[in-house]
C-alpha cells in the first residue's frame, strides 16, 4: 500500500479517491511548525450526495453480511493499522501537534483496538426474549438503521474516528464519516486500509471539509438517518436542532469542565502524578481531563507547591523529541482562544501560579502554536473561567472543607462528563461518586478505560452513551415480535 500523504487530500466515497465537487480546499497548517503542508477538501452537499448514493448501493449487501464476514473484514483494518502503526503515529502528530510517543501510546494502539474490539463484539451480541407464561413469547430483532453519519473532533483525531466509525459498520449500517478538517490525515488514510482490507466500496464513506458546509449537509440529509457526534457544546446544541425535528437518532459526546476531588486520605504519590497528568495531556485537550481541582483545605498548601513544582517540569517543546512532554496547541485559532481564556481569568482576579504564557521553542518549531502549561488560583466558583470550557493547559485550584462542600463545587458547572476522586476511605468514596454529577468516575485513577463500558455525559456534556453493547444498540434499530401460542 503506497501511504504517501498528497498535498491535495481527496474525499474516499464508493471506494474511489476524488477530488471535491465544488473544487474548493481548506489549508492544512503543521501546528508544530506554523507551515502550510497541504490542502483538503472543502466537500459541501453535491459530496456528501455521491457519498449517500454509494452507500445506499452497498447497504443490500453489507447489512445482510454474516458476522462472520464483517468479523473477517474489520479485523483485518484492525491488523493494518498496526502494520502501519509508524506512519499513522507520525501522521497524527505533525496534524495534531500532540508529541509522537502520546501518539505512538494512546492514539494509533486505540484505533486498532476500537475495530478488534467490535469486530469481535459483534460475533457476541444478542438479542432478547420474553415469555409470557402460556400465552406468548416476544423475541427482539435488532437492524441495522440504514446509512449513518460519524463526525469526529480535532483532539484524538483517528481514535475517536474509528470509536465512532467501528460500531457502526459491526451492526451492518453504511457510514458517511467526516474528520474535523483540522487533524484530517489519519481519515485519509484510513480509507486506504479499508481499501486493502477489502471492505466492499461504498460501505465506509470519508468526506473532508468543514462543519457549516460538510457537516451541516451530513446532519440534514434526509437519507441519514442518525447521527453520531463528538465536539463542542455549541456544536452539538447546532446538531440537536437540525437532527431533532427530522426524528433522527443522535448521540452527542461534547464538553466537560471535569473535577478533580482531593481528599486529605489520598494516597499522596500516586494523586500527584496522576492529577499533572490528568490535567495536560494532550496539552489539556482531552474531553475527560481534569480542568478544575478541588482540594481539601487541610493539605491545599501543600498540594499548591508540590503540583506546581511538578507542573513546572513539563517540558514544552518539537512534539518529535521524545524529551517533550507537552506539544503544540491544535491550530492558530484554538491558541487565540486558550490566550484569550488566560486573560480572562487573570481580569477575573485570578493568580497564575505558574504558566500564563506562549512559549517559542528553537528551531523548526520556532513558528508553532505553544502554550506553557497554566495553573490558576484565587476564583469565584461562578467566574467564567470555573464554569466555561477552555479545552487546553489550564486548569484551577480551589479549596473545600467538607464532603458536601467538594460535591457542590463538584456539581456547579453545566456540564456532567468526567470526575476523579482521590480517598483511601472506599465508603466516602463511593458516596461521593453516587453524588457527582457525571457520567464517568474514576476513584484513584484516571483514563483507565474498558471499551465494554458505557461512556458519555450528563447536562450539557451530551446525549446518550458510546462503548461496547451501548455504541452497538445505538447503531441498530430495534423491532418486538410477538408469538402468540
């Protein structure tokens, strides 16, 4: 397989590489570097209707495949990506700016086990049966829904790709997936794997471009009939009133301002190290990273010191040098940003402890967009720099004296995705975690992840679950059937 990277990205539809109808392309900048290293395309509704009729002529045959053929065929994407694993690792970072060995780490090993993972999981899934003693029995067929459409974020660009992408094509659906026209490379790639894999053209549909033009025509179309999401708060609030009137299926995976709860019992150590690196990795732009840390005020000062002294160690730096710990921020429009949240809080009477600033490192990397990694005390609870997203190295530190106190702080924001508790006391433990208004909890860990489990947000933080049967229940659509005896 020739994994050369064109200057011209080409939308994968039917199983072809083409080119964008409208002839229009979007700049790929290198976030490292600040250099212009290719174009993709700016697909609009013309693409994403060739990519729907493709689909509609390869669903008879794909929703029909056995388990066994659809096992055959994702697994061997999943073996592919392995077999490139250097090159997509490589891709990834000079797209996302996130250091190599995260994406070597996280990243690319993810991606092929999202496809091994419901490769396999679909050989095992069931429908259900109900008796009614001597009257009747209900049986539960589960279908494929039809064509389906993916879209991705700019963050962990291929693994959320295929998180999304995997379970849609195990249940039997035809997809149209979009990548964020930010971190496109990995999608294109794809596309080539699936093209040796032998699955049949037209079943996975990748179409490049950006959220009004490309992703607004997959949300609208008539003939998709859900819609699978990961992003923005505002971008899924966009979603929901397109998809919701047209009575389309949608899971929305979007924003957290995730708590980090420290209690006096921790177990001190393995808190800190994991608390820096639940706060900047992948320079913080993670959905489930902690951006606020709550801390009991009986050892506050010294978590103050220790967590900032450690902070300051984070090397910033070439995302290639396996020295950096930290990477580029994603794009020049998202470093704007994360710089214009750090003055806000500072007007907001925040005290930055340690970061604050852009860094430029020397040589070739001398133009890319890099942010030191933040800390922030001395914030109201309600100050916008507490309550909205910044999605990059940032994060505050703020005091509690009791349990209900810590929940309440916990609990203030919109937004329900993820939280951390650290106690050695497992009851206070568990009360807490049944109190935090999050989806995901992790006691004295973070990021541990088994794909069997349900995952996604409570209040402005999403819509549905992802994960192991729930992503396979979503991508179906369920039909009772009744015996009467």
């Amino acid at each position: 397989m020739n994994f050369a990277i064109p200057y011209h990205l080409e939308n994968f539809i039917g199983g072809h590489f083409i080119g964008p109808l409208s002839a229009e392309f979007i700049d790929n900048i290198n976030p490292a570097t600040g250099e212009l290293v290719g174009q993709i395309p700016n697909s609009n509704k013309k693409d994403i209707d060739a990519a729907v009729k493709a689909a509609q002529k390869a669903f008879p045959e794909w929703s029909t495949a056995s388990n066994e053929k659809k096992f055959t065929v994702l697994n061997k994407i999943a073996d592919l990506i392995d077999t490139h694993f250097e090159a997509l690792a490589l891709a990834e970072t000079n797209d996302n700016g996130k250091p190599l060995w995260l994406s070597k780490r996280m990243d690319i090993k993810r991606a092929a086990d999202n496809f091994r993972f419901f490769a396999t999981g679909i050989m095992h899934f069931a429908a259900e049966s109900h008796a009614m003693e001597d009257k009747a029995i209900n049986y539960t067929l589960r279908n494929p829904i039809g064509i389906v459409g993916c879209i991705s974020p700019w963050n962990l660009p291929l693994y959320l790709f295929t998180w999304k992408i995997a379970p849609a094509l195990a249940a039997g659906n035809c997809v149209i997936a979009k990548p964020s026209e930010v971190t496109p490379v990995t999608a294109f790639l794809l596309g080539k794997i699936c093209k040796e894999a032998g699955l049949p053209d037209g079943v996975l549909n990748i179409v490049h471009g950006d959220g009004p033009n490309c992703g607004e025509a997959i949300v609208k179309h008539h003939d998709i009939k859900a819609i699978s999401f990961t992003g923005s708060t505002r971008a899924g609030e966009r979603i929901a009133s397109i998809a919701a009137p047209m009575f389309k299926k949608i899971s929305l995976e979007l924003g957290g301002k995730n708590p980090a709860i420290i209690f006096a019992d921790c177990d001190w150590e393995k808190m800190l190290q994991e608390t820096v690196r639940s706060s900047f990795s992948n320079q913080g732009q993670i959905c489930l990273c902690s951006s606020r840390i709550l801390i009991e005020q009986s050892i506050y000062e010294k978590f103050k010191a220790a967590f900032v002294e450690a902070v300051k160690k984070l090397s910033v730096g070439d995302p290639l040098d396996d020295n950096s710990k930290q990477g580029a921020i994603v794009s020049k429009v998202h470093f704007d940003k994360v710089m214009h949240c750090i003055a806000i809080a500072k007007e907001e009477g925040g005290t930055i402890l340690c970061g604050g600033n852009a860094i430029k490192p020397e040589g070739r990397c001398a133009n890319g967009y890099f942010i030191a990694p933040t800390v922030i005390e001395n914030l109201g609870v309600d100050c916008k720099t507490n309550m909205e997203e910044i999605f990059g190295p940032v994060v505050t530190l703020q005091s509690f004296n009791t349990e209900e106190e810590a929940l309440q702080l916990a609990n203030a924001t919109n937004y329900g995705l993820a939280a951390t508790i650290w106690s050695q006391d497992v009851s206070k433990t568990n009360r807490v975690a049944a109190k935090v208004q999050s989806g995901i909890v992790w006691i004295n860990c973070w990021l541990v992840r088994d794909l069997r489990t349900p995952f996604g947000g409570m209040k402005n933080s999403g819509v549905g679950r992802e994960g192991g049967w729930e992503a396979l229940r979503f991508f179906t659509e369920q039909k009772n059937v009744c015996i009467q005896f």
